[in-house]
C-alpha cells in the first residue's frame, strides 16, 4: 500500500512544475513527519530496557536508519523515508538485536501513533552430554538470531560465550521467531533450531549430543617463516591463525562436514592448543587426518615445493574426552628452487 499525505503530495506536484520549468529550488520538504508514542510492556519509555537503550527505524523490505528524532518517549521519523518507496508492507523501531515494535499502518501524518513494544527474558539451558568434563572444557557459546524467513545467519555477530556450563540470559527479547544454537566441543553441532519466544521467563533447553573435538598437532618447521614459503601456501599457512590451516589440512569419516574450515572453533579450545588443527563437534567413529600432496613450481623470486602426501588414523568412542589430542602430523615438506 502507497504512503502519501495529502499536504506532501502537492508539495511534491508543486516541486514536479518547478523542474519542469527549469526553475532551481530547494527540493520539498514532507511534513508532518510522524510521531509515535513508545511504550515498553505498556509502561513509559525505557521501562526495562534501560537508560542505554536507542531505537532505529526499519522499513520491511527496504532500509533501515536512524529516527529523526527522539525525546522523552516520542520517536518521530522523517517522513521522506516513507515517500522514498512506493510500496510498503510494514515497518517497526527496534534495539539491536533482539527488541522490536511494530509501526501501526497505514501511517498516521497528522496524530501521535503508539508503538508498544514487548520485551521478554529468555534462558538458554543446554542438556549436557552425560559424561565428566573437566572445569577448562566446560566453556561454550550461545548464537540467538532473529529468524528471517529464506535466511539462515552463521551465528558470528550473535555468538556469547558462556563459562562452566552456566545458563544464558537475555534479559530482553521480544517475542517471536529466532534461530538458535549451542557449540559445545563435546556435543555434536546439529541446524539451528527454530524457537518461538512467547512469555516472560521462558527457559529453552537444547539436549545436546555426545561428540568430542580432535585435535592434531602438525609438524612443519618451515611455517613458522611463512614469507619464505609459496605464496600459494604462505596464504593459507599461518600458524597464529588456525582457520587457514585447516582449508589445507583435511578429514575422512563420518559427520565431517564438507566446509569443515568454516565451522567455528570452540570457545574452550582458544589458546590452548598451538600449532595444532582443531576438528570440532565429531561423533564416534574413524577419522584419517590428511597432509596432502603438493607441487608446485618456482615462480621469479618466489620459491616452490613438493609436499609428499601423508596421514594419521584415530578413533572416537563413547568414552572418549572431549577434547582427543591424536599423535603429531608431519607436513613432508621439500623446498623447490
């Protein structure tokens, strides 16, 4: 449904004959902005959600900014945003990332509007696997996201970290639908679990998995001067970054993912582990660890090298830690000049 008012539909006619007759002039301005009434659980602006809380302006499908103003509960938006498009379906204020409230359509130019919007605490109270976690292994991480319909986010902006196998908290979200997942190294990562957030106090409890990450030291003294190796690999190889050794090294066996480099590390294996690869959230099962091989040419004053091919085998069982450090990888590495 198309946004207009009456006084800014002439202004904009007025406007149009202006240019047309090659008359220079400032652009029309679009008045009354509107204005809207903020209420939180219907009590007075911030209510619950403090003195830090600030409010932006969406328009479904479209864009998202600031309002143009805001003072003492009342948000007023400028109302060229809503001239900028000819169709519009929705829009609402919202608090990144999780408060938002619906605008009431069609708008309202000429009278102060209400949005009331709704704020709920929600507790995350993972299940965990039945086995003992030692204190350092007992730390994982929380991703909460607004669910979208044909969009699934990776988690990276919403992702909290949580010690000792304490619940999360949020103290205000409001209710809806949202995606949600635990990493735990001693749990399988499954999909994001679609929840629906309705009343106050609610607590959601994920059952997790067993699983168990692995971990493989890799042996490649040449890494550790990464400027003096092929640059095809000195991009890939750095060792202070464990995320690009990894799009080298490779795994067989069940429940590996096929973007196993994507997947994020777990929070409690930060630190701990250097120069090692890191295969997180895996089943019980066999798994084959592989350098592979390489092969490639001098190139100016860059070097080459031929890397031989080589792999180690390990086991999973129910009784396995969370973390199973395996025996070392050696990368069979030989400079090309």
């Amino acid at each position: 449904m198309g946004l207009e008012d009456p006084l800014n539909r002439v202004r904009k006619q007025s406007s149009s004959i202006l240019t047309k007759a090659g008359v220079e002039h400032e652009p029309p301005s679009l008045r009354p902005d509107p204005r809207f009434k903020v209420l939180v659980n219907g009590e007075k602006w911030p209510g619950r959600l403090g003195e830090r809380a600030r409010l932006s302006l969406s328009i479904k499908g479209y864009s998202s900014g600031q309002l143009k103003s805001f003072s003492d509960g009342i948000a007023t938006c400028d109302a060229d945003k809503f001239h900028e498009y000819e169709k519009i379906t929705g829009a609402e204020l919202y608090f990144y990332p999780y408060i938002r409230g619906n605008i009431p359509m069609p708008i309202d130019y000429q009278n102060i509007g209400t949005v009331d919007i709704q704020a709920r605490k929600l507790t995350i109270r993972p299940v965990f696997p039945d086995r003992t976690t030692a204190p350092e292994d007992r730390t994982y991480a929380v991703e909460l996201d607004p669910y979208i319909e044909g969009h699934k986010t990776d988690g990276s902006t919403s992702r909290k970290t949580v010690k000792n196998h304490e619940p999360y908290t949020y103290p205000n979200v409001s209710p809806g639908e949202y995606w949600l997942r635990v990493l735990h190294p001693g749990a399988l990562l499954e999909d994001r679990q679609k929840i629906t957030v309705k009343n106050d106090g609610e607590v959601i409890r994920p059952r997790l998995k067993r699983a168990s990450s692995l971990v493989v030291p890799v042996i490649w003294p040449e890494a550790s001067h990464p400027d003096k190796l092929p640059p095809e690999l000195a991009r890939k190889f750095v060792f202070g970054h464990g995320r690009g050794v990894r799009s080298v090294i490779r795994i067989i066996g069940k429940g590996v993912s096929h973007d196993q480099e994507r997947i994020p590390l777990p929070e409690a294996a930060k630190g701990r582990f250097p120069k090692s690869v890191i295969f997180p959230y895996l089943p019980p099962g066999q798994y084959e660890i592989i350098s592979p091989a390489w092969d490639i040419e001098p190139k100016g004053i860059h070097p080459g090298c031929v890397i031989k091919s080589s792999s180690i085998e390990v086991e999973i069982t129910k009784d396995s830690p969370v973390f199973v450090v395996t025996e070392p990888l050696t990368v069979l590495y030989t400079e090309k000049k």
